[in-house]
C-alpha cells in the first residue's frame, strides 16, 4: 500500500544475520568453556619434548638451571626439555588456563600461596598418586614445613623444588664502630641496636641502621610478622587478623621502628635513592643499611658484590616474650607442578620427580643458586657445599617453630590485602590500628568467599 | 631648495609618538610570545635532551644527580642491541604495525566509501555504531575476546588476535576516510559513472587516487597506534618472548634492569627513535590528518 | 481513480531487480566492518553481560552466581572506588587543564611569526612518544632521589615533591606527563584557530575591542564547537587511561615481579587507579573474569553516556551531510 513504509530487506536482513552470528557464537563460547581435561595416559619412554616455564631470570640461576636439567637429559635420553625463563606468576596462570602447543608442562613458581589456587581451580594436577606409584612418601622426603606449603585441602598439587629461608644480615664493620658486639636477639634489642647504627645527614642518612618500611625489599608484612607466629586462619576458615594478637604486635613494632628512625617521609626519600634489590648497589652491599632482613641467596650476592664486606649472619629477632623460640624464621620456597592441560604428564612427571628428589640433583641445585635444599636426604647430604654462615639457613629451615604463610583459594590475595593495611599504617594514613585490623579481616574474608 | 630634497628620509625613528607607541607595543609583544614560545620549547624538548644525556652515563654515574655525562658510554647502544630479544622486538612492532595499517587501510576503505557515498537505510545508525566503537575501550570486550583468541583458537602468545581484527576495518579509519570522502565532488562519481564504470571500478579508479592524503593520514594513525599499543601485547603476547613487541619488552627490559637507568632511557631512545623519523618525513600527512579529526568532526 | 492506484502498486519493470542490486553492492562494501562489528564487538558484548553474571576463573565450567560479582565489585572491591575517584580527579583536572594548555600553546604557534614550522614540530614531537617510553622517561626525569627535575629544584631551592612516589604527587606527575603530550591537541586548536575570519577580528578592532575581548567574543565563540569536542574526547579518553599509570606506578615502585610478591595496583596507596586496570587486576591477576566483566561494563557505561553526548551535540558530525 502505498505510504507505508515497507522494511528494506537489506536491513532486516541484516539485523537478522548479526543477531544469528552473536547468538550462536555466544552459545559456542559458553559451550567450550570447560576445561579439557587429558590425563596421564602417554607413554614415557617414547622420544617426547617438554616445556619447563620457571621464573628465575639472574644470569647464574638461568645457567644453573641449566646445569639441572642436562643432568636430567642425561639420566633420561628420550625426554628433551624445552626451558622457558623469567616467566611470572601472571603469565605461568594465563598459558595454564589457555593450554595448546606451546604451554608449559612443568611449571615452577616463587609464589608459595598460589598453591591453594593452583590446587583449588586444578591447574595443577594431583602429585599424590604419581609419589605413590613410584613408592615415594612425601612426608619422609620433605622437611615438614614444605610439605604444609605445597598442598591444599588434601591436594598435593606441588612439590617443592629448592626452599627460602629468611634471617638478619649485618654488617660487622659496622657494628664494631657502634659498639655492639653481638646481633640482636629481641625486636628490643633490634630496636636499640638499629638506633645506634643510624647516622643522619642533614635531610637523609649517610648510614641507616635499618629500612623499615614495607617497600624495602623483602622487608614485608608476610616475613616480619612471622617472628610473631601469627595464626593467619582460624579453624573455620576466616582471617584471625584482628583477633590473633601477633599481627598487633608486628604492625605496632614496625610502626615504632620507623617513627624512631627518623620518620617515614624522610625514610622513603631516603629509600627511592638505594639501589634495588637484584643490582650490584643493594644498599647493604654497598654498607648504607647496616641490618638486612633477607632471604638465603643474599650471602652468595653480597659476597660476590662487594668481597671486602664483613658479613654476619643470625635469625632474625624474636618478641621479649618468646626469647625461648630464638632461632625461628619465615620459610617458604619454589614450588613446581605438572599442568593440567598437559598432553604428557608421565613424562612430566619423569622431570619433576628427578628435580625434587634426586639427592645429587637437589643438592648440586642448591649449591649453584645457594637455596636451601628441600629434601631431608639432601639437608643432610655431604655434597652440600656452603659457607658456614650459610648454615644459620639450614637451621632455620629444619627449626620445629619456624613458619610459613598458608595456601588460600585466591592465592597471594589476602597477604597483598594486609600488606596494603601495612602500607597505609607505616604512612599515617591510617590511625586507628584496630578498627582496621577488623575491617581489613573482613576484607580478606569477603574476598575468598568470592573466590568461592 | 636641493639640500632639503637631497636628505635622505629618515626610516628609523618613528614619527609621531601614536606610532613610537604602537612599534613599542608591537616589539613588547614580539618578545613575549617569543620568548613563551622558547620557555614552551625548552619544556617540550628537555626531556629528550635528559633521557639521551642519560643513556650516554656510565652505570654508576646514572644513579647521580648529574645531569651531563662525564664520559660517553656509546656502548650502551651496543649493550641494549645485544640483549637477547631486542632485534625480535623490532620485527614483531614492525609486523604488527605494518601488517595491520595494511589491513586496515584495505578493509576500511570500501567501509567509508559506502559510508560517505551510498544512500541507504540504516546509513545513519550504522554511523552511529562506527562511532560508539571508535569511543569502546578495549577493556570492555577483552575478556570474551581473550578468552575466545585463547581457548577457541589457542592463539594466545601470538600477534595474530591484534592483527587479524583489522582486517575487518577500523572504526576511527573508518570514520576519518568518510569524513574526507565526502569532501569529493560528486561530480567526479557521476563523471566515471557516465563513463560506464561501476561503483566499484569508480572507487578505485577515481576516488582512491583524489583520497591518497586522507588515506596517508589514516595508514599513519594506525601505524602509529600499533606501534604503541601497550595493552594488546600484555595481553596476548605476555606469555611468548618471541611474541614481544618493542612497548612490552621496553617494560621488561626496566624489569631486568631494575635501576640501570642509563641502559634504559639508551632503549627508550631506540623505542622512540623511529616514530619520530618517521614523522619527520610524513609530516604534512599527519597535521592534516590529525586536523580531519577535530576540525570536520 | 483506480488506474492510477493500480499504476502506483505496478513497479516499473527493472526497479526491483535494481534495487536488490544495489542492496548488494553495500552489503559487499559494507561487509568487512558487519563482520567486524558483529564478531569483535556485539558478541563479546554480549558475552561480556553473560560473563558478569557468572563465576569463572578460567578452569572450571563457569557456574551461574546472579549478582554476586556485582555486590562484589560495587561494595567490597577495595580497587573500584578509588578508581572511580580518581578518574573523576583525571575527568576534572587532567581534561580541562589538557584543554586550556592545548588552546593556549595553539594560540602561541599562531602568534609566532619567526620559524614557526620548527616551534610547531618542537611542540609537536613529545606526542608522537610512545607511551611506554614517554611514562618511563617521565618516571626517570621525576625520579625524587636521582632525577635531573628534582636536582634543579633544589639548587634553586623549590621543595623537592615526591612525584610519582607520593599519593599527592602522582596524579599531578601523570598530568605533566599530559600536558607534555599536547601535540595533538595544540593542532586541532591551532587549526580552528586559523580558521576564524579575519574580518571578525577587524571589525572588532575597528570598534576599539582590547585583546582579550577580541579573544572572548570573537575566537571563543567561533571555535567553541573545537572546544566542547576536545573536552568530550579527552573524557572518553580519560576512560580509557591505562599504560600511563600502570607503568608509572610499577616503575615507581620498583616492585620486581616474579620475587614471590603479588603486584600492587595503583601505587602509590591506589592513587594511580584507573578502571582499566581493574580489569586486568580482576581478569589476569585474580582470575575473577565476572567480576573483571562487571568493571568492564561499568567502563562500557561511562563511555556511552560520553559517546551520546557527543552525537547528540554534533559537533560537526555531518550525520546527515551529503
């Protein structure tokens, strides 16, 4: 009829056709979401290539890493492994979810509380009847804090490949000139000894006895607060933040140590001039921080930095009130895993086996990089070779009242959520430390049962 | 009476004080705005001038205060050449940008020419949609899209999930090509059309040839964009080195050298090198182009 | 009478056929953006909505939650508020100053008359920066400890600020950082500064009009148009600002990656947030692809209403124009 206005069928058409293309393509993504799952069904004594995605990246620990697996290609001829290195935690999660070709099949990581979501979301597979099968018993095999550190909820989706432990550097030179002939044992003492190595000049230091603030390299919520033993969960699951007096304690000590100090602007203008924590200028190499709260592979750095350095070594401080646990530190570690998505799991697991619990392998590893070596055969094996000082680690490693941060469904968040309080409290910025201890165990709470 | 006609007309003084006023205020003027435009000068060049002094540093000098370098460490290039993936970086930028402007610049002509040149219904809306996505962060749609690039296709580690889309034209091209189009007579199309040539004989026969600026604007941005695309790369190249552009791998290069900032502002330089070159020979292309944007649109 | 309808109903013979035919022909030359347009960007759309309203970290199936990821995002996401702050802090103080600078150094260039072409290309240049290097360089240049900015200041005795390490500072930094890049905008404006008639200025000089009232009744109101689209795509822009922050505060921070810590978005104390990077926090760090969908929509949401604002004003789109 005319006047009315007829739809020109280009449109309509159009209009059909999109909606028909976004339809069924939405219905095919939503359909293949899931995961594939592939099972340990290949042949391990066939001719097979790898890939081991780890996250070391200084030029020594690539070259040990090496050296580890030629000792495995040796050992087994017919699995080449393809090593890819400096891969982080974001890029290691991206290539497990995505799978295909190029994804790894082993990974290792340096991110111990990734373990509960590795596990959790089974991105990692169960290593539990792989041990099994072999006759291996994991609880024998690992120090006991390891083997805490690499499950999850009955999970064994890790092992642990080489472990950290953390303890007090100084600078003996520098305690000399200060008068103090032994390191400190109590966060009082610390606090005392801290304050005679500091030597101000004008708006900055010329030495600073020690960098509290949570920007400083390894100085973080997670590794002091373990001189605390603090209690991160409580039986049902939720933060015992606000409730386990430990982290109080910690926050308040760190807090006093930087008001006494000098402050924390001055602290932090003071902080952006040191070099970082990988280069040559690491402020304790160079003697501008006379304490250090460090892990183990800072001895074989500093001493291959700047040879002249008088370095001492001991666990870090204790509370007044638990003089008795002197000699605790925070543990963790690098862990590795077998891929999910993994087309070759046995022969995965050929490589992995060999890495974390081939004495001779774990402990020639642990002599190249100087981590703590994470099996008990290997803790004790005569091969070891170490600096004596070294040995304050190994201690620390076996102590029965040394901790570790535990595994959570969402991984690292809830340490990065109180590190975040810490940040803010070191500041100012927050005033009220127990109204925000509460908040911020809400916060961690409400983000796991996101997670969920 | 010769004397007074012999003497030379004075030029310089000005004559009556109206006019001594006006030179006066004239030369004030002159020297403000040349002197604005030299403070302007020094803001917008002095940070090139710093980073290159700087990558010329020795290690420990970097980490100084100073601000010219004792010795000129040239090697510092060489060292930047040398690390491993840097030249890798280089072709990957190169192919991505290069590959993609071509595929662009293909697939949004024929876009704008219909655009610009066909009446149809749903002419506007569709206009209207070319413009809502040219306005779309690329964050809104990332997740289905990575996931669809990853799982579907496992192409994650690649390029390919940037460049392929634009082969399916670009909405800004597309957008600024029609605006230009539609500065073409019409006259011209119905000329070619009386010729006997179709529409699309009559695009590439007589259209393309009159729009080559509007299209050399275009190549540009996109080359541009591509160049310095950041997030992309993040996503979908992250997890393969060799997949690394020159923006992603500038930022590990930071990471692996933490506060060798001379090393790192000589691979800044290198980064940002090329783009400018570039421009410096396709300048008249881009201030028109960038002019298109805002003038006409 | 009922010819003459029965001749309207009867098509002139070859007008159908005609028409398809020109249906066709802009069905093929619009074809690589239908596609294009259906495939990357109603469908992920879509999916992205679908997607919101699921749990799903990328291994198990995806399992239907309702709203929970948006109580999530909305109530308990410590990162989304402060990067709505903040972009309302970038919206407010990096757009207008962006705007007032880029008219500013476009009048300057018009009122050069010596070497004009070598200031223009000065001016110009810092644009052209990729944005990784310029952000790096940046973050060097106003490095507190060791950077050449903050030597100057002190010799001439400025207080030093802390730049990209200080809450207050960062924002301000990353507008400098802004403001160095004006290129583009100093074209535009120079542009629609030229393009003013002269005779305008002329008779308002001739009615004994100051400078600054030439400038406010003659330029303003000619290049307002220019204005108002500098201010609404520098907002849709400002939705979209992500590598500037997201590097400043990573090269700031200093924070190596890999060493077993989680990275800290928005550093310093989150004041370098912006939603995009909620979205990879969420997408690519956490995993959380709902919720990372749910700021993913909130961003669709701002854009748009900028984007409608924009059309609804013109500004010169020339829709209909021929």
């Amino acid at each position: 009829m005319p006047g009315t206005s007829r739809k020109t069928p280009i449109t309509s058409r159009k209009a059909a056709v999109a909606l028909a293309a976004s339809a069924s393509l939405a219905l095919l993504t939503t359909a293949c979401t899931g995961q594939s799952s592939s099972g340990a069904s290949d042949d391990a004594s066939k001719d097979v290539t790898i890939n081991f995605w780890h996250a070391w990246s200084a030029a020594s620990e690539l070259s040990a890493v090496k050296s580890l697996v030629a000792g495995f290609e040796k050992a087994h001829p017919n699995v080449h492994v393809n090593v890819v290195g400096n891969m982080t935690d974001d890029k290691i999660n991206q290539a497990l979810r995505t799978g295909g070709g190029k994804s790894p099949d082993v990974i290792s990581s340096f991110t111990t509380n990734n373990v509960g979501k590795f596990c959790s979301s089974g991105a990692l597979v169960d290593l539990n009847p792989f041990f099994k099968k072999d006759g291996i018993d994991p609880e024998t095999t690992f120090p006991k804090a390891m083997n805490e550190y690499t499950q999850f909820d009955g999970n064994r989706c890790t092992a642990p490949l080489l472990g950290d432990a953390y303890g007090l550097y100084y600078n003996k030179t520098e305690f000399k000139k200060a008068g103090i002939t032994s390191p400190p044992k109590t966060w009082s003492e610390f606090e005392a000894d801290a304050k005679k190595l500091t030597i101000s000049k004008g708006d900055s230091y010329s030495q600073l006895g020690f960098m509290p603030n949570y920007h400083g390299w390894e100085s973080t919520t997670e590794h002091l607060f373990a001189q605390f033993s603090p209690t991160y969960f409580d039986k049902s699951g939720k933060s015992a933040l606000a409730t386990d007096p430990a982290f109080k304690a910690g926050f308040t000590l760190q807090k006093k140590l930087v008001d006494e100090l000098g402050g924390f602007k001055k602290l932090e203008s003071y902080r952006s001039t040191l070099g970082d924590e990988w280069g040559d200028k690491h402020p304790f190499h160079t003697g501008q921080v006379a304490m250090q709260l460090d892990g183990e592979w800072r001895l074989g750095m500093a001493t291959a930095a700047n040879p002249k350095l008088d370095i001492g070594v001991a666990p870090l401080p204790v509370p007044d009130d638990q003089v008795a646990q002197y000699g605790k530190g925070y543990i963790t570690g690098t862990i590795t895993g077998i891929a999910a998505n993994s087309k070759k799991q046995n022969a995965a697991w050929e490589f992995v086996k060999y890495i974390t619990t081939d004495t001779d392998a774990v402990v020639g590893f642990s002599n190249a990089i100087h981590n703590v070596p994470s099996t008990l055969a290997a803790l004790k094996s005569p091969k070891l070779k170490y600096d004596p000082r070294f040995k304050t680690f190994l201690d620390i490693a076996s102590n029965q009242y040394s901790t570790t941060s535990p595994a959570s469904i969402n991984g690292g968040v809830y340490l990065t959520t109180i590190q975040n309080l810490g940040y803010d409290y070191e500041s100012g910025k927050v005033k009220d430390l127990d109204s925000a201890l509460k908040s911020t165990a809400k916060q961690i709470d409400t983000d796991i049962a996101q997670a969920k | 009476m010769a004397q007074v006609l012999d003497k030379p007309v004075e030029l310089r003084a000005p004559v009556t004080p109206a006019e001594r006023t006006a030179r006066r205020k004239a030369l004030m003027e002159w020297i403000a705005v040349h002197s604005l435009g030299v403070a302007a000068a020094l803001f917008f060049t002095l940070p090139f001038v710093f980073v290159f002094l700087t990558s010329l540093m020795s290690d420990s000098q970097a980490l100084s205060r100073d601000l010219i370098p004792h010795t000129w460490e040239w090697g510092n290039y060489r060292k930047v050449f040398d690390t491993p993936g840097f030249l890798t970086w280089w072709k990957n930028t190169l192919i991505y940008a290069g590959l993609g402007t071509v595929l662009t610049v293909v697939s949004s002509i024929p876009v704008a020419y219909a655009l610009a040149k066909f009446r149809f219904r749903g002419r506007n809306l569709s206009l209207m949609l070319v413009i809502s996505m040219m306005m779309l962060p690329p964050q809104v749609v990332i997740i289905p899209m990575y996931l669809f690039w990853a799982k579907q296709l496992d192409l994650s580690g690649t390029l390919w999930p940037l460049i392929i889309p634009m082969a399916f034209g670009d909405a800004f091209s597309i957008f600024l090509l029609r605006q230009f189009l539609m500065t073409i007579p019409n006259e011209y199309l119905d000329a070619a059309k009386v010729d006997g040539c179709g529409e699309f004989k009559t695009l590439v026969r007589v259209v393309l040839p009159m729009a080559k600026p509007g299209i050399a604007a275009v190549a540009l941005f996109q080359f541009f964009y591509a160049w310095n695309d950041y997030f992309g790369p993040q996503i979908y190249a992250s997890e393969n080195p060799g997949a690394w552009t020159l923006s992603y791998g500038l930022e590990s290069f930071k990471g692996a050298h933490h506060t060798d900032w001379n090393l790192t502002m000589a691979a800044t330089v290198l980064v940002m090198a090329p783009v400018i070159l570039v421009f410096f020979f396709a300048q008249k292309a881009f201030v028109e182009g960038v002019t298109l944007t805002g003038v006409k649109g | 009478m009922s010819t003459v309808t029965l001749a309207k109903k009867r098509r002139p013979p070859g007008l159908a056929a005609k028409q398809r035919k020109q249906a066709l022909r802009t069905l093929a030359f619009m074809s690589p953006w239908l596609i294009g347009f259906a495939v990357f960007f109603a469908y992920p759309l879509i999916s992205t909505v679908y997607f919101s309203f699921m749990h799903y970290d990328g291994f198990k199936p995806p399992t239907w939650v309702g709203t929970k990821n948006w109580t999530y995002v909305f109530k308990n996401y410590p990162y989304f508020w402060p990067a709505m702050r903040n972009t309302l802090w970038l919206v407010v103080v990096m757009v207008s100053l962006r705007v007032v600078f880029g008219l500013g150094v476009g009048l300057l260039i018009t009122k050069i008359k010596t070497a004009t072409g070598v200031f223009r290309t000065l001016f110009y240049l810092p644009y052209l920066a990729p944005p990784v290097a310029a952000t790096m360089a940046f973050a060097f240049l106003l490095n507190p400890g060791t950077g050449p900015v903050n030597s100057l200041l002190e010799k001439v005795g400025i207080p030093a600020p802390g730049w990209f390490n200080d809450p207050t500072w960062s924002k301000p930094a990353l507008t400098l950082l802004a403001l160095w890049g004006i290129g583009d905008l100093m074209v535009i404006f120079m542009a629609a500064l030229l393009d003013v008639p002269q005779e305008q200025y002329e008779a308002a000089e001739l009615d004994g009009a100051s400078a600054w009232q030439r400038f406010r009744y003659v330029t303003l109101p000619n290049i307002s148009p220019i204005v108002m689209f500098a201010v609404v795509t520098g907002v849709i822009q400002t939705m979209q600002y992500y590598t500037q922050p997201l590097i400043a505060g990573k090269v700031a921070s200093g924070v190596i990656q890999g060493a077993g810590t989680q990275f800290e978005p928005g550093y310093p104390e989150k004041s370098t947030l912006t939603l995009p990077q909620l979205v990879y926090n969420l997408g690519f760090q956490r995993f959380d692809y709902g919720s990372a969908c749910v700021v993913a929509l909130v961003l669709f949401a701002l854009s748009m209403v900028f984007t409608a604002f924009l059309m609804r004003r013109r500004g010169g789109l020339n829709l209909a124009g021929d």
